[in-house]
C-alpha cells in the first residue's frame, strides 16, 4: 500500500510543484513575477527562438527562458511578432498582447496572442490558452495535435 501511495505522489508532484509556482497565494506570488523589463525581454527571446525555427520549450538566456506555446509545439512557423504594451493585472503575472504573422497560415496570416510572463528562474513564457490549461487541469481542452514529421522512412515497401 505504501508503495502504491509513493508511486501516486510521484507521478503528480512536478504538476504541483509547477502549480503551487503558478498560482501561489497572497502575497508570496509577488515572489514570482518578473520585473517589466525581464518579462519582455523574456518573451522577446521566446518569440525569436520561434521565429528563427528552433523548438518550443528551453530557451538559453539570462535568465533562462522556458516557452509553453502548443501552437508553436504543433509545428506552426512564425514570420514576425510586434510585442504590445505589457499589462500587470495583479495576479502575479505579466501579459502582452502580441501581433503574430504566420507563415503559410491558410486563413489570416496574422493574429493577436495574449502571453502570460511568470517566473524568475526560469522564466515561463505561456501563451494564454496554454496557461489556462495548466492552471484547470481538471477541465480543459485538449491542445492542438503535433504535425508528422515528412520524410518518414518506407521501410518494407518496394
């Protein structure tokens, strides 16, 4: 039973841990909010990685960067970005909108992303969809799937 129990607590303490950074209590998020100036620079370098076709998630830098953009982890290739004004809503979190421009988007190439800034090190860029999720985990959709990749080998096949 113990080990049961073990096996249960391991298997959801990095979601706790990550939530417990997330959404903190009172007074002791303002731990984890970024100052301004670190919450757009973060997000800039983000946005770059993406731009420049590098994966979704650890991006180097000082402080280190962690993107959280299913979108992105989908296999959507960006074009540009104009980062907007930041808004402090007092939850801990920084948020931009940011004007996006897809490449080979099939409807509107461009479109308008709120991002949530949080962390210190790292700090965790979401895009919002993707915040929402890992604070209701409980009830959220599911997020986009992830393309195959081409080129795939014909093993078997003549």
């Amino acid at each position: 039973m113990n080990r049961e129990l073990s096996r249960g607590l391991i298997r959801i303490l990095p979601a706790c841990v990550l939530l417990s950074c997330l959404a903190g209590c009172g007074q002791g998020n303002a731990r984890f909010t970024p100052s301004t100036d670190v919450a757009r620079t973060s997000l800039e370098a983000a946005l770059t990685a993406w731009r420049d076709g590098k994966p979704c998630g650890p991006v180097e830098g000082k402080p280190p960067v962690h993107a959280v953009d299913s979108v992105w982890q989908a296999g959507a290739r960006m074009e540009s970005f104009q980062i907007g004004e930041e808004e402090d809503l007092g939850d801990g979190t920084k948020q931009f909108v940011v004007k996006l421009t897809m490449k080979e988007a099939k409807a509107s190439r461009e479109s308008d992303v709120r991002y949530v800034v949080h962390g210190l090190e790292p700090v965790y860029v979401f895009r919002e969809d993707d915040y929402k999720r890992a604070l209701n985990m409980d009830n959220n959709p599911e997020p986009p799937r992830t393309r195959k990749a081409s080129g795939r080998s014909r093993r078997g096949s003549t």
